[in-house]
RNA sequence: GGAGAGGUGGCUGAGCGGUCGAAAGCGGCGGUCUUGAAAACCGUUGAACUGAAAGGUUCCCAGGGUUCGAAUCCCUGCCUCUCCGCCA
C-alpha cells in the first residue's frame, strides 16, 4: 500500500512510475472521493465536537437542577445527523481503502523499464551448462524411472499438478530442506521459524495476496482461511500490529514451508513435471530492515539464496525483473534462474524482493527510532530456494549415462553418505 | 463436541452510563543520590487522522444496537483461557 500523503502530493510522480508497469489506472476517481472523504471528515468532526461539549454541559445542569429538554432534543438531532454522515463516510472510506490496496507497489529507480520478461536485464552468470554425450532426460522421465517420482499416483489421489515422492526422492527433498536451513541459520544468521501453513484474511491482505489475487489460493471452506502460497506471508506476518525497536532490526528470518497454489490461469504451461505443481516445498528468507539500507540487505538475501546454487554446483544466472515484469507488491525483484538441461532454459528458482514499506504500512508494522519518531521499516524476502525446483535441476544436471544420478558432495552427509541414486 | 470464564495502554491489572485516554504496579526513559552500580526518591512514558500552530476527532478485541452521552448496558462475530469428551 502506498502511503495516501504520497498519492496526494505527488500523484503525477506516481502515476508516471506505475504507468512503467503497464497499469492502466486511473486516479480521477479516487481524487475526488478522497476530498469527498476530507470535507465529510470534518462535517462529522465538527458535530462530535459540538455533542462533546454538550456531554460536558449536560450531567452540570443536572447537578444544578437546570432545565435541559431544549439541549436534549438539540443533541438528538445532532447525533441522528452523525450517524447519517457516517454512514456515507464508512461507504467512500471501503471504496478508497480497497483502491489504496489495489494499488502496485512504485518500482525503484534502479529497476530497468520494460514491457514484459524479454526485457529483464540479465546482471551475472555463475558455473557453466554441464556437457552431455546424448540428449539429457526431463527430470520426470529420471524420476519416474528412478522409482522416486511418482506423478501418476499424486494425480490419482488429488488431481493434476500434484506429485509423490517415493524412497530416495522423498528423502532428497528432505535433504535439501535441511541442508538449506542449516545453510541460513548457521552461516547467513537467520531465525528458523516453523509457522503456520494456514493463516487468516487479514495475513493475506497484510502482505499483499489479498484482495487481488484471491483466485490464486486455495481458501478453506467454512473459515475465511487460506493455505499460504509462500512462507514469506506468515514470516511477514509475524510482527503485524507491532512496534518494534530500531534496535531489533534487521531481522532475519527463514522457514521451510510447504506452499499451495492454485495456479488459475496457467492451464497448459509445465504440466508435466515439478517445475508448478499445486504444492511445494520451499525455504523462504525474510528480512525486516532499516529503510536506509534495505537494498545493501537486498543484496545479502539475494548472495545467500545464490549461496545454495553454488555450494550445490548448479549453473545459474541472476535477471533483475524489469517495471514490466515485477509483482504486485515488488519495488525490485532479483529472480535466479538454474539452468535446466532437458529445456535448454533458464527456469525460476528463486525470487528476491525489497517491499520497501508497502506490506509493512498495510500490516502496519513499525519501528521506533532512537529519537521516538514511529516509522514503517521495509520488508524483503526472497526463496532460499523452491525445493521441488533444485530438485528438477539436481536430477537433470547431474544425470549420468547410465541413469543413474550423483549427488552433489555438498549434500552427501544430508543424505547418509549417498554419492548417487541408481 | 459439551460446560464455564474472559478480552482495557510495552506487561500485570482497576474501572459507578457523564468530570475516563482511562487508577495502581511493573517495565522503559530522564534526573537526584553514589567513586561506580544497586536500592531509594522525583519526574516522564500509547497510537491514528487532521491542523502552520494552538487545538480538534478517533481508538478500552471487531461489527451492530440502546442513549443527549458507552470501556461501562444489549446483540452478533472473532480470539484466548479453564474443565469434560475426543484425538496426533
């Protein structure tokens, strides 16, 4: 959410800076609901102001035995007139909040304009695309073959886009998750958290799911609760409502989650195969910064998610999202693409943003500085990484002639000194 | 699932329908004292909106209602706790 202060003194700034993202939004309407909101503001507050001193007035008289019926009735008609004005301010407030929420996030300036993913500006590479003697497998095919993957028997059970893992592969999968954890805990200095996987309306609204991406979650039945699509929404979530000190932060925290997604929309794309399935695995990095030095953290989050590629050997490359291409609530986005042999592509396997104070202004989120002043500090969280993704580019890059597949030595105590799946 | 209790400021916890943004204690901050610290004592200490400021309005879980006036009364919802049942 940006700040209305903003929106009212430098709306053309803003304007500008959203139309970068190919919004089409108009503010003529918002303009003039929002003096709307200010005039009936202070109609209402003149009058309370009024009934205010009346109360003060009214238990004197009584006490001095004054005759009060005209002053009643007055105030009758002063709090009927009340209740009126609010009526209508309560109904231009819902409409101005939900335009305020609809609102994308301003990108920074150092995000590179474009229209869409074409124009993604690519910063660094690291290792190289491994050699093969014949065409590579999809990671579906060596799973499946392997006896680790089992995509038929995930759709029988709950539907496409949903996968079993069996024997080795589910403990790869949990492998990895520890490895990962460890890895941020122990060397990065973050905070394992296990969180909830279900959270309420007003976590999904605070960082940003809601109210406009309602379609892509799964929201349980009876309750006004949803599955959470990324462990960035409860880690976020964690200090909602809160003040915190300035002394606190950063705060670094980082939690393995499963993620569920609908994935309304994507009929057709990577269908097969684990690369967007309905539920996944991912270890998640969430920062709460000064905003003075989010982007140096930004960064750092950004370095250590990188780390885990490295450690694992996986060629990747770093694509800062162009204006086009940034999510909703992004004010700049990293992605980390590993390469994946069977598609002669890069494929997403992280995504590492500075909010900047948009979620923190909607979960109204604070800090106090050292001179008392309240303020909103921003928010980053990046995956550390999609683990059914490293996976694909585990089977895939370091698959061998004879099917089999070896495991990468950074991974090999995680995996009870295994050196490969045959 | 059944029965009950309750949700008040950073925390604990008072609060009669009007003088309550709200007692008191703790904690925090500043000071006195001290070589230093502790103790003791004194002072101070919530947030949002609005305004140049003075000030004004709002907030005692949320939403409705009663009333000239609600932290206080009524209704609904959410949440927490206790006991019983069930259960990993």
């Amino acid at each position: 959410m940006l700040a209305i202060k903003t929106l009212r003194d430098k709306l053309e700034q803003v304007k500008s800076a959203l139309a970068t993202r190919q919004s089409d939004i108009s503010f003529t309407q918002w303009i003039a609901a929002d003096q709307k909101q200010r005039r009936l503001k202070q109609t209402i507050e003149t009058l309370k102001f009024k009934r205010n001193r009346a109360s003060e007035e009214i238990p004197k008289r009584k006490r001095a035995k004054e005759p009060l019926d005209a002053l009643l009735k007055e105030m009758k008609t002063v709090s009927e007139e009340i209740s009126r004005y609010e009526a209508e301010l309560k109904r231009i407030e819902a409409e101005n909040a939900d335009f305020l929420l609809n609102l994308p996030n301003v990108p920074h300036v150092s995000v590179p304009v474009g229209k869409d993913e074409t124009e993604n500006q690519e910063i660094r590479r690291w290792g190289e695309k491994p050699v093969f003697s014949k065409a590579p497998l999809s990671h579906w095919v060596i799973g499946e073959t392997l006896g680790i993957l089992d995509f038929e028997r995930g759709a029988k059970m709950s539907g496409s886009r949903f996968v079993l893992y069996r024997g080795l592969g589910a403990k790869l999968e949990r492998a990895l998750i520890n490895f990962m954890l460890d890895l941020h805990t122990t060397a990065h200095g973050y905070t394992e958290i296990l969180p909830p996987f279900i959270v309420n309306r007003s976590s999904m609204t605070g960082t940003g799911q809601l109210p406009k991406f309602e379609d892509d979650l799964f929201r349980l039945k009876d309750s006004d609760c949803f599955l959470i699509p990324t462990g960035e929404v409860p880690l976020t979530s964690i200090h909602a409502d809160e003040i915190l000190a300035e002394s606190d932060l950063p705060l670094n925290y980082t939690a393995h989650t499963p993620c569920f997604r609908r994935e309304a929309g994507s009929y057709g794309q990577d269908t097969r195969g684990l690369i967007r399935q309905h539920q996944f695995n991912k270890v998640e990095l969430v920062k709460f910064t000064s905003p003075t030095d989010s982007y140096d953290h930004l960064e750092q989050l950004l370095a250590h998610a990188e780390t885990v590629l490295q450690k694992l050997g996986l060629h990747y490359r770093v694509v800062s999202l162009c204006t086009g291409d940034l999510g909703f609530h992004a004010a700049k986005t990293y992605d980390i693409e590993v390469w994946v042999p069977s598609q002669e592509k890069y494929r997403e396997i992280s995504s590492c943003s500075n909010v900047e104070d948009f979620q923190a202004r909607r979960a109204k989120i604070r800090y106090r500085t050292a001179d008392g002043k309240i303020e909103h500090p921003h928010t980053l969280n990046g995956s550390g990484l999609a683990v059914g993704r490293t996976v694909v580019a585990l089977l895939e890059n370091y698959q061998q002639p004879d099917g089999s597949v070896v495991i990468p030595e950074a991974l090999r105590s995680y995996m009870g000194g295994l050196e490969k799946i045959s």
